[in-house]
C-alpha cells in the first residue's frame, strides 16, 4: 500500500511538473522577450540588466587602480561574482525560453538565439568566470569579459542594438572596402620602405616596421614618429594621405546610409497620416488622430515569431503596419495584414489571450497599452462599438 502511495504521488508529482514547466517557459518568454505585451516584470528585468551590465564595467575599471584599499578590492569582487552569476542565469534562461518564440520550429528559434551575435556574447562574456574555476585564467581575461559586457547594453539600448544591425546588414560591402585599404596599406608601405630605408634604416627598418607609418599616414592621423626625409618620400607620402581621405570615405559612407536606413526603419515615427491611413481610425477627425498618434509606440518583430501567446495576460493590443501575422483559431488560422489589428478581444473582456499570434514575415507594429486603449474607447463610444463589434465577429468565427 505504502508502495502504490509512493508510485501514485511521483507520478502526480511528475505531471505537475509536466503542466507547471511550459506555462513557467511561456511566462518567462513574455517577461524576457523583447517583443509583445509591455509589462512591469518585462521593465524591471530590463533595468536589472542594465544596472548590472553598468556595475561589471565600473569594477573593471575601478579594479585597475594602483593602491585600492584591500578592503575596496574584496567590495570589487563581490561585484564581479554577482555580475557573473546575473549573467549566467540570464544567459541560461534566454537559452530555455529561445524555443518558445517559434511555434513551428523550436530547436530552429534555439539555434537563432545561440549562434546570433547576442547570444555569442552574452557566452563569451561568462565562459571565462566559469572557465577561471577550473584552472587559474590570468586576471587580464576576466576583465575583458567584464568590458564586454558593455556590448550587451544593445540588448536594450536603441542606439547600440542599431550598429549591430548596421554592420551586419553592410557586412560584405565593408568587407570589400577593408581588402581595399589593406592592399593600399600594403603597397604604400613598400614602396615607402623601398624609397626611405637607405636614407633611414633604423626607422624604415622592414615592411613590416612601416606598415605602423602607412596607417597613421593613409587615415591621416599623422603621429610623427616615423617621418620620411627623402623628396620621394615624402612625395608619396603625400599621395597616399590623399588616397587614404579617399578610401576612408567610402566605408564611412556605407556606415552612414546603412545607419540613416536602419534608423528609419526602427524609429518608425508615428504621424497623422500614419493613423490616418488605418481603417479603423478613418472616420475620427484631425484633433483625435493626433492624441491617438503621440499614445501609440512600435515595435518591429522579426519572421516566425511569436507575438503574443494564447493565456497570457494581456497589456496592449497591437495595428499592423507592415507585414503580415497569423492568428491560430478554429477552425483555420487568419491571416491579418497592413491596416488589421489584434489584441482587442482580451483587453474588451478583461481575459487572457484567446489566442496565439505569430509573425509570417518582419512586421511592423504600433502598439496601444491597456490603459491608453480604455481610456481611448470611453472617450469615443463610435470608436468602441467598431472595437466590440469586430471583436464579437471575431469570437464567433464569421
């Protein structure tokens, strides 16, 4: 009997886990992804981070002060294994929610978290502290690691997040730039060393010694400690100063129009027209659009993610402004496109999520909390009947 109550309450004990583990996953996937509903939790973990990420740079750096009290250095290291740990943890739980963000293709969302820039750095960046465990790692390392934790603000920081994009997006172009200012490099060097060395052997002593002399030449910074003497010298010179404003310039400018692209893709700007344009807003006058515009802000979620997640509270609901989405209901999914919403039927019957959404291509969104979206329907009775009916058509399958 002992025997059976036993058996009996490992099983129960296993199914609680069985039903507790995804809904914990799908939980933490809302808080820690950077995409659907706005939360609180979403908000504070994000400032946790970041507070985190901050204080890991500040002990690199303070660490590296000549005579810092010991007292000071063990108040740096306690840091140091806190930041350490906070990363571990975030690096182990953005591994554990990755699948959730695709429906269809889990081990493939896994993967696109694991090899992706971010998910190489957020590894990086805690390897060597675990590695330091197992055999001594000279201090150097664990401080690089803390450095390039700054890398992760691009998790949360607009404007670093963009960069990333920049030069991923620009990579081959900038790789064709850079072979061309290193055969400028190269062959400036040379023919320099050929020209300076039987005048000046000990500074141009090889190619290798006056490569240092081709790139403060070609990007102009010019810190004269190699300097030719010879008229063919600096002749050359010369040239390869202005060649090296000309080369320099073209990077510089895919850097540019690759940032001022992925600027005006992230920074959608909300205007007028844009709500406008949106059917559901069509018939409001000029004055309403306006307010309806500065309570709206975007988001911009990439192929075969998941938006939103069928029980999840919801926060917000969401106008697709480019793109498509599919929505999983019975008996078929519905695909919405530019000019559709989502998001409604939960924040009108103050329930859960009654479905899954997820995106089919990269969508642009513009997003309405809860608050703003009551407040916007209590203000506008037309607007809330449109909202309702839509959404009881929506509930009743037609």
């Amino acid at each position: 009997m002992a025997q059976e109550d036993s058996i009996s309450m490992e099983t129960e004990s296993k199914v609680t886990r069985q039903m507790m583990t995804p809904g914990l996953r799908a939980e933490m996937y809302r808080i820690m992804a950077p995409v659907g509903d706005p939360s609180i939790f979403k908000h504070a973990i994000s400032l946790g981070l970041i507070a985190t990420i901050i204080a890991a740079a500040f002990e690199a750096i303070l660490a590296t002060l000549p005579g810092l009290p010991q007292s000071y250095r063990e108040i740096l290291t306690s840091v140091q294994m806190t930041a350490f740990g906070v990363f571990t943890l975030e690096y182990v739980a953005r591994l554990w929610i990755a699948p959730m963000g695709s429906p269809t293709n889990p081990h493939k969302a896994l993967r696109a978290y694991a090899f992706s820039f971010l998910g190489l750095l957020d590894l990086v960046v805690i390897a060597p502290y675990w590695f330091g465990l197992v055999s001594r790692l000279p201090d150097s390392i664990l401080l690089m690691a803390s450095l390039l934790s700054l890398l992760k603000l691009a998790r949360f920081v607009r404007g670093l997040g963009i960069f990333v994009s920049v030069f991923r997006n620009e990579a081959q172009s900038l790789l064709a730039s850079l072979i061309v200012l290193i055969v400028l490099l190269i062959f400036a060097s040379g023919l320099v060393f050929l020209a300076e060395f039987p005048a000046q052997p000990k500074v141009f002593a090889s190619i290798p010694h006056t490569l240092w002399w081709g790139i403060v030449t070609i990007a102009t910074v010019g810190y004269g400690d190699m300097a030719p003497c010879t008229v063919l010298g600096r002749f050359l010179g010369g040239i390869f100063m202005l060649l090296g404003i000309a080369v320099f310039a073209v990077p510089a400018g895919i850097l540019a129009a690759g940032f001022a692209k992925e600027l005006q893709k992230r920074e959608f700007v909300v205007t007028w027209k844009t709500v406008m344009r949106m059917p559901l807003f069509a018939g409001l006058d000029a004055y309403v659009i306006a307010e309806i515009s500065r309570l709206l802000t975007t988001q911009i979620i990439p192929p075969n993610t998941v938006i939103v997640r069928k029980g999840d509270p919801a926060q917000a609901m969401f106008f697709v402004m480019e793109g498509d989405v599919q929505v999983e209901v019975s008996p078929r999914p519905i695909r919405l496109a530019a000019g559709q919403y989502f998001g409604e039927i939960a924040l009108l019957k103050d329930i859960e999520r009654t479905a899954t959404v997820t995106s089919i291509s990269e969508v642009r969104l513009l997003v309405l909390d809860a608050k703003n979206f009551r407040r916007l329907l209590d203000d506008h009775p037309g607007l809330r009947e449109t909202v309702t009916r839509v959404a009881e058509s929506r509930l009743s399958g037609c």
